[in-house]
C-alpha cells in the first residue's frame, strides 16, 4: 500500500513538473528562434540576396522582360513549352511553380501580413517588398544550383535541393567534402523535421481551429479521450484521408492537384481584395503614404501605448516577408528541380516569378485590406483596442461583405493551409529520400498522413513554435552552400545570357555537373537554341 501510495505521489509530482518542462523548452526554443530569426537569420537572408543581386548584375531589373515572359508571360504562347510535359520522372515547368506556390502561400499571406502591420506598423509593409526584391535573387540561385546539381533517383524521379548542392558543390572544393556532406545531412534533418511542424500539424491545427469555430453550435458532438472535441476529430480525420490520396500518389498527382488549386485559389483570394481595392481609390493615397511614412524612423504608435522603434519595423516586415516567401530557406527548390526544364537559369526565372507572385501581389493585397479596415489609423498608425491580428483580415472582408466576407477568408485559409501541407509533404519526402533512400521515402509518406491528426487534436503551440525554429535553421546550411557557390551561379547566368539573350553562337552551353545529363540535355537545348534563332531572323526580316 505504501508502495502504492509512494508511485501516485511520484506521478503527482511529474504532472506538476511537466509544464515547467514544457515552459523551459518554450523558453529555450524561443531564445534559438530570435537567434535564428531576428539577430542572424535576417541580416543572413538579406545579406546573401543583397550578394546576389549584385553579382548578378540587378537580373531581376535588368532582364525584368527575360523572366516575364520566359515564366507567366509566356504561358499562353502556342509556343511555350511551360505546360507541358513529356518527360517520365519530371514536372511541367507551370506545375513545379504551382506546387512550390501551394507550399509558399499559406497562412503568413494573411494572418502573417496582419501580424506584422499590428506589431510593426504600416511600415513594416515596405520591408516586406525590400526583403522579396533581393529575395527574388535568392530563390534565383537556389533553383539555378537545383537544377545544376540534380540527378535521377532509382526509380527514374529528378532528386535536387540544398542537400545535393551541398554534397556536390560545396562539396568540390578543396578541403571541404566531408564539411558538404555533415551540411547536406543537417539541412535534411532540419527540413524533415520542419515539414511535421510547420508543414502538417501546424496548418492542419489552423485549419481545424478555423472550422471549428465558424462551425454552428449545434455542431458540437461533445468531446472524446479527455478533453478533444468530436468536431476536431472528425474534420481531421476526412484532412487526413483527403491528404493520403494525394500526397501517396506522389509527385506526379500533387503537382495535378497544385496545378489545378493554386491558379484557382490565388485569383479568387486576389480577386476579393481588389474589389476592396477599388472601393478604397479615394484613399489608397493615405493608404501607400502610411506605408512609406512609417518605414523610415518614424515612429508608428501601437495600441496608443509605446512607440515602435525603426529595428522592430524592419524586423517585423523582413521576418514577415521572408517567412512568406521561403526564398533562402532551400525548401521550394526540391519540387523545382524536378521540372523538365533543360536550362538551370530558366528555372531560376520562376523562382523569382514565385517571390514576386507570393509576397509583391498577395501579401501587397492583403496589406490593402488590412489599412483598409479603419482598424489602423493612417495618421498615426494605432491600431484600435482590442483589435485581433489573427482575425483582422476575415473582420476587413466582413465589413465590406458582410458575413460571406468572414467566410471567404475562412475559406481561403483553408485551402492556403491544406496546399502548404501537401507542398511540405514533398520537401519532407525529398529531405528522407537524401538521408535514407528512395523506399524509405514511401514509408516517410505514409507517417506524414498518419500525422496530419495529431495536427487536428493538438492544443499546445509548442510544437508548432519549435517548427517554426527548425524552419528557420534551414536556411543556415542552405545560404552557406548558396553564397560559396556564387561563381557557379555567375557563371551560369551569364552562359546563358550569352546563348539566349545575346545570341553568341560560340558558346557552348552550362546545363548539369554532370557530364552524362550535359551531354543528353546539350542537344535538346541546341535545338531550342536553333528554333529561337530561326525565328529572330524571321523578325528581322
């Protein structure tokens, strides 16, 4: 009895213990997490675009009608190989954009933008365009080496990303192949687990939440094992069998679906916020004028309380718009390099299309609405009292639509979040393919589905804030491999402005490290090559 007795007094006293555990690993999370984030993550990230941008000569200004319409300028050309796709193992180059874009817009173009305006001020708005414009360099580069360095896995599927560019580029200079490799393993480690977080069970529980509260009360099935509502349940359940028949079809079918949801839910979400857009004319004036005033030491006044000081504007609309975008992160370049495409630069134009796309048009309307809203005052930037940024941007659509407002963003959100977590789902398999093999990814798939409940049932943000952390370490690896391979990057834009731009017929093309796949791409790009020069003299003539 006294033994007993001895356990339930022990157990009382674990259960008492737990949550200061839990509250130490909070605080130790958010300690590496400000590190990561704030104090290096940012001036890492912006730097290296700041690199970029330069020693590429303003690519995304100066050839600004290059990639516009070698991206979605040129879909609709008869001509355009974009859509299509004939290759076994690979993606049309349209559905590697889509699918990234599903994993990139998500939950930070709308909460995270009205996240940002509370904290940071209109301000902090103007940081997001500066840190997407060298972003765009960013995302650039990444899939330029992603498409450099992949290679066909075992089954016949393009396999590219950080860790390649790591273990191969990096990893060719003297002295440093063992150091390529450990940095290839921990950007996998940290994608992986990053894709459970802020890749599954994070969106997954923003979704459940969402529905959960717009559900009606007579919804409410009452709860199960303790405390979780049937609802929960029940709605992560029909997420998680709806993700299986995706996500396990692989590639081929996430990209289908991406390529049919993302047009779809990015043009109706835009569509929404133009419409306040031009009900608003008369006052986009203060509107952009807020967003410019405050950006420069100008101090934004938050909840009538304590001025915003010019480092956490800066910080807030980086940090916003770099976690939009992902560009640094080494995450959207897995599903780039399995395009078709032959050229590394040309895939680097999408990636600078997916900043633009992402943060310069979605999270700008957004913006909008919010400064919209009467929630923010354009004079001062307050922010009204009791003004919840989680719900700003459903609240702004509900004053101009009424209840169906409130539901649109619901609804919006839902499909930002659902496609994120299919997006991660390949970024998380690629990461496991790289340390494990190809099998071992199917298995990886199988666990990803299985824990998209564990997302619907979750009541503590801690597991979402540590992903959140892992999210961010990414880049620490990545950028490290992106900056030392820069001459390759340089090297690589201007072989292919001389071929494609300038039309130097002596120039013999870079497209793979690799001397077999340059030798099988070289004659399919000879033919572009020939077909593009065939048609300027036709112009000329």
């Amino acid at each position: 009895m006294n033994f007993l007795s001895g356990l339930v007094a022990m157990s009382e006293e674990a259960a008492q213990a737990a949550p200061t555990l839990a509250d130490k690993i909070a605080e130790v999370n958010e300690l590496i997490k400000d590190f990561v984030w704030t104090k290096m993550g940012l001036i890492l990230l912006i730097g290296a675009g700041i690199i970029l941008t330069c020693s590429t000569k303003f690519f995304q200004i100066s050839h600004l009608k290059t990639w516009w319409m070698n991206t979605i300028g040129g879909l609709f050309s008869r001509k355009s190989k974009a859509r299509k796709n004939k290759e076994d193992g690979a993606v049309s180059q349209f559905q590697a954009l889509c699918t990234a874009l599903a994993a990139t817009i998500g939950t930070g173009n709308i909460a995270g933008v009205a996240s940002a305006i509370v904290i940071g001020g209109p301000g902090a708005v103007f940081w997001m365009w500066i840190a997407a414009f060298f972003g765009m360099m960013t995302n650039f580069s990444e899939n330029v080496l992603g498409i450099y360095y992949r290679r066909k896995n075992s089954e016949g599927e393009w396999s590219g990303g950080a860790m390649y560019y790591l273990q191969d580029g990096l990893g060719s200079y003297k002295h440093c192949k063992m150091l390529g490799k450990v940095l290839a393993c921990i950007f996998s480690v940290f994608a992986i687990l990053a894709s459970f977080g802020i890749g599954n069970m994070g969106q997954i529980n923003k979704i459940v939440i969402n529905l959960d509260n717009v559900l009606p009360a007579g919804a409410d099935l009452g709860t199960a094992f303790g405390n979780i509502k049937w609802t929960r349940i029940i709605i992560g359940v029909v997420l998680m069998i709806l993700g299986g028949l995706i996500i396990l079809g692989g590639l081929q079918r996430i990209a289908s679906f991406a390529e049919r949801v993302v047009p779809f839910m990015a043009c109706a979400y835009i569509l929404g916020c133009l419409i306040i857009f031009f009900m608003n004319v008369s006052n986009l004036g203060a509107i952009f004028g807020s967003i410019f005033k405050f950006a420069f030491g100008i101090k934004a006044v938050a909840g009538g309380f304590a001025g915003v000081t010019i480092k956490e504007i800066i910080t807030q609309g980086c940090k916003r718009g770099v976690f939009s975008n992902e560009a640094g992160l080494g995450s959207s370049v897995m599903v780039h390099s399995a395009s078709n495409v032959r050229e590394p630069v040309k895939q680097g134009m999408w990636g600078i299309f997916e900043v633009f796309a992402d943060t310069m048009v979605v999270c700008t309307m957004t913006a909008v609405v919010v400064l919209s809203s009467g929630k923010i005052d354009l004079n001062t930037g307050a922010v009204a009292e009791g003004t919840n940024d989680a719900t700003l941007v459903a609240d702004s659509f509900g004053k101009y639509f009424g209840p169906f407002g409130t539901v649109f963003v619901s609804v919006a959100l839902l499909l930002f979040a659902f496609t994120t977590v299919v997006g991660w789902s390949h970024y998380g398999s690629k990461s496991f393919e790289y340390l494990f093999g190809t099998k071992a990814a199917k298995g990886y798939k199988v666990f990803f589905v299985l824990m998209m409940i564990s997302g619907a049932v979750m009541t503590s943000s801690l597991a979402w804030d540590i992903s959140d952390t892992f999210n961010g370490l990414m880049m620490v690896p990545n950028l490290i491999g992106v900056i030392a391979l820069l001459p390759v990057v340089v090297k690589l834009t201007k072989n292919y402005v001389d071929r494609r731009i300038l039309h130097k017929t002596d120039v013999e093309p870079m497209l793979s490290f690799d001397p077999e796949i340059q030798a099988a791409h070289a004659k399919d790009v000879e033919l572009e090559e020939k077909e593009e020069l065939e048609d300027l003299e036709q112009v000329r003539s």
